[in-house]
C-alpha cells in the first residue's frame, strides 16, 4: 500500500422491518472505511498523482471488504457508493484525488460490471464527524429504487493529517419502493444511466 | 425470538493496524453488534417487566453467533468484551437493564464460560444517539492491556419506542498497550478479578 493505513472499519447494515412492516428477504447494506494518513496535509502540493495511487489501491481493498460483510458474490452487488472526510489539514482535493481518477477500475473489476457513474460525496471533518455516501444502482444510474444514501462515522477518526475513505456496497435498493422509476427488472446496463 | 421485533442489525468490525506507533504485528479487532427492536414498554410505567429478560435470550445468543462470526468464526480469539444498551425516549433506563442477563450470559456461554463480568453502559437516548461500550478482559476484569471502549451509535435509532441492544468483543489489547498493570498471562485467581 502506497500510503499508511491506522484502521478498517467494516459496517452492515441490515433491515428486517421498514415503517412497521417485515422486509423480506431483509435489505443490506455495507460500508468498508481505511483510516488513512493525508502524506500532503498541511501545504499545498499540485502534483496529487501519489494520491491517485492510494485511490486504486483502496478501491480494490475496500471494495472487497465490504463485498465480504455482505457474503456474497461480486456481481450479485446492486448498488455503490464511495465518500471521503478529510482532516482539517487536508484539502478537499485530496478527497477528490483518492475517489476520483482510479479508485473506481478495480472496484467495478470486483463487481464484474458497473457501468454506472459511482455516486461520490466529500468534506472536511473532524474525529466522530458522520458522512453519508450516496448510493445508486451499479449500471444503471436511474434506477429509482436504489438511491439511497448510508451514514458512517469513526470515532476517533480522521485527524487533521488524516482521510477516511469510505466505500458502500448493497444487495437491495430501499425498504419498500414505491416512488416509481426506472425498475432494475428494465436495466439495460449499456450507457450507465438506463 | 418468540416476540422480539428486530427492525435492524448493524455489524461493526474494526482492524487496528497501529494508531502512530509501530504497527502490530496482528492488528487487534474490535467488533459491535447492535439490534434495534421495539420497546413493548414504551410510553407507560409497568411494574412487572421481568419477562422480557428470558424473552430476549435467543437475541442474545444470535447476537454473540454473529460477532464470533464477523470475528472470522473462532470464538478462541475473543479476549475482551462488552455490552450496553439504548433505550428510546418513551422508554425508561430500566428497561435497558433487562439487557444484563441475556445479553451477558450469551457471551459468556458462547466463549466456553468466561470468568469476568460483563462491563456494560446504558443510557436514554434519541436518534443517532451514541453509547461507549466498556471493554475488559473476558476471565480478569483487572487485565489493564485490555479496558478499553468503543463508541457505537445508528442514525436512524432509537426511535421513541425502540431500544438499541449492544453486544461487543474485541480480540486483544489496546494497539500500544504500555501502562502496565495485570498482564494476560498472569491471570491466576479464577475469580473473575485477577
């Protein structure tokens, strides 16, 4: 690994009932979160290419965890999302950096397909701070059931020189849609979107 | 579960690589589990609310199954654990006290009797409120290496009628454990203590 990593933390989620009625088979949802040091935290640095590096490399380690909170395999994944908080000596370009240009290849890699945009959020925080990663159908971006968001936090995490650097992953969309849309049944799974 | 309504689980796993120190060489893992179900005391005082402690016992065991699991399956690497509880705001904090005996005697049973009590914590809270789970060593209280916590809250939960139910274990000592004390491989009495 290219940069230093203090911790993983792996959440799921698990939803039996949803406005007083049994969800069946329960929805599920993971998070994987590294904990990581910002080697650029407090001066401006232009070239972020050691940070792209990291981004490909949690990508896969990430990607992969919370695959195997959820026990199952890679293409069964129906949505995905990925955040970053970024310590209060770091930029938000540095989040940018880890999510944006490579951390997506080995995680669609993971899942065999993904054709979707990976639905991204970032900030500067805080240790504690919450942070919700947007979620959205793997490949196809309109699928109306499956937006969604997830909540982490870490409470000792990041520090100002640090980054928490989250991927989500799911097996379901919401609870109980109904809100209408594109259904994931019509997926074409071609353009990302439809 | 005969009347037990679980709405959520959620699973925690943290991996602790190092926190600045040099890194270990196995990073200890701290695992929470917590169950949201509906509080059936809520909003009223009832006097007589012993049931509920037998009723909860097989959550208790699901939830201790599910941590050795989230653990990688070997309930021999369990050296630490905790409990506690939130109880929703129409709730009152004796309700999370029936939580002591299913919730502990679960993971006593399931780690081959472990000597020590369970260290617990509870508390009234709303949605999104956040509990520090006390940790000790799981046959010698005293075990310094070993007290630790671990903050563990869900966004969504309680709500007023609910209760968030937490079990905890860990696998080691805190990451650079150096301020002496009991050490492990000195318990001797059986007690429990030391």
């Amino acid at each position: 690994m290219s940069v230093r990593i203090r911790k993983i933390v792996t959440i799921l989620e698990e939803t039996l009932i949803e406005e007083g009625r049994p969800v069946s088979p329960p929805t599920r949802r993971a998070a994987a979160v590294a904990v990581i040091e910002n080697p650029l935290a407090g001066r401006y640095v232009e070239d972020l290419s050691e940070l792209f590096a990291a981004g490909e490399e949690l990508g896969g380690l990430l990607g992969e965890r919370a695959r195997a909170a959820l026990d199952i395999p890679g293409p069964s994944v129906e949505s995905f999302g990925k955040a970053a908080a970024v310590g209060a000596d770091g930029g938000l370009e540095h989040a940018a950096a880890l999510l944006h240009p490579k951390l997506g290849a080995p995680l669609r890699a993971l899942l065999g397909k993904g054709a979707a945009l990976i639905p991204s959020s970032k900030k500067r925080a805080g240790p504690g701070a919450t942070f919700d990663i947007p979620l959205g159908h793997k490949d196809a971006a309109r699928v109306r059931s499956h937006f969604d968001g997830m909540e982490v936090s870490i409470a000792d995490a990041p520090r100002a020189d640090e980054i928490a650097i989250a991927v989500a992953l799911t097996d379901s969309g919401r609870p109980h849609p109904r809100v209408g849309g594109l259904r994931k049944a019509d997926v074409k799974g071609e353009d990302g979107l439809v | 579960m005969a009347d037990i309504k679980v709405r959520k689980f959620v699973t925690v796993v943290e991996e602790i690589l190092h926190e600045g120190g040099p890194p270990a060489a196995v990073p200890p893992r701290r695992a929470v589990v917590a169950a949201v179900i509906e509080n059936p005391f809520a909003g009223r005082y009832v006097d007589d609310i012993m049931g509920l402690m037998d009723d909860l016992k097989p959550l208790g065991i699901e939830m201790a199954t599910r941590l050795v699991k989230a653990l990688g399956g070997d309930a021999g690497v369990v050296e630490g654990y905790g409990k506690g509880a939130i109880v929703g705001e129409a709730g009152e904090l004796e309700h999370g006290a029936l939580w002591h005996n299913p919730g502990g005697y679960a993971m006593r049973e399931l780690l081959g009797g472990a000597k020590a009590i369970v260290p617990s914590a509870k508390k009234v809270g709303g949605l999104g409120a956040k509990i520090d789970i006390p940790i000790t060593h799981i046959n010698a209280s005293y075990v310094r290496s070993h007290f630790d916590a671990i903050e563990i809250g869900i966004g969504d939960a309680p709500r007023r009628d609910e209760m968030v139910l937490i079990l905890a274990m860990t696998t080691g000592a805190r990451v650079h454990a150096r301020v002496g004390g009991l050490k492990k491989e000195d318990i001797k009495a059986g007690d429990g203590l030391r």
